[in-house]
C-alpha cells in the first residue's frame, strides 16, 4: 500500500506518486486503470497513469484525477492511499487484479489528533 500526503498543486492538478498500479512493461509510457473505493465498492473512477517522456520517470496520474478529488472532497493534507489486491472472479473462474484507493485526513478531537477516513 502507497500513500502520499496532499499539497496544494497535487490537489489542483496532478497526483505524482509510486504506485503499485504501475508494473512497468517494456516501452510502455501510459495506462488506464479503475479505482474502487476502498470504503464504498459502488464508487469508482477511471484514472490515467503515465510516466514523463523527460528525465523524471515517476508515474502521474493525470487523467480522471479531477473527478476523483471533487467526488471524494479531497483536501490538502489529505493522503491518498492505493493499494493492489488479487481477488477470485466466479463469473469467469479466473483469478482477476483490482485496485483500491482511501483517502484519509487528520482531524481533532477534544485536543487530540486522529486519522479519519473520508467518505
């Protein structure tokens, strides 16, 4: 599982990161992928993953990341949290890959600081 902690650019624009979503393949520069929520399975977003023709090789999800933001109220400071899971599809007796994301965000109770998850 990956996470990253917000700031303001990431927030506005794009969403560099390491992420698990990105086994790289010989010559490949993109790819899109869903996310399901991790809280909600009913919630999904398709994002866009790519990596800078440039020096600076880390992955950038791009497109759909908008979307993902305005639906899960993400703000800076948040982090966002996306993790790989293998699960066993009946429909097709296969085994199929999925990925998850969760956004939590620091809050204060009655002094004390604790880690929510967003809905």
């Amino acid at each position: 599982m990956r996470s990253r902690t917000l700031c303001q650019y990431v927030v506005q624009e794009v969403l560099k990161i390491f992420l698990p979503v990105w086994d790289s393949h010989a010559g490949e520069q993109s790819r899109e992928f869903v996310a399901v929520d991790a809280d909600d399975e009913g919630q999904c977003w398709r994002l866009h993953l790519s990596i800078r023709s440039n020096g600076y090789r880390k992955p950038v999800i791009s497109g759909g990341w908008m979307k993902f933001v305005r639906d899960k109220n993400v703000q800076i400071g948040d982090a966002v949290w996306f993790s790989k899971e293998y699960y066993y599809d009946q429909a097709t007796a296969t085994q199929m890959m999925r990925y998850r994301v969760r956004v939590t965000r620091e809050i204060q109770i009655l002094g004390v600081w604790h880690v929510a998850v967003v809905p």
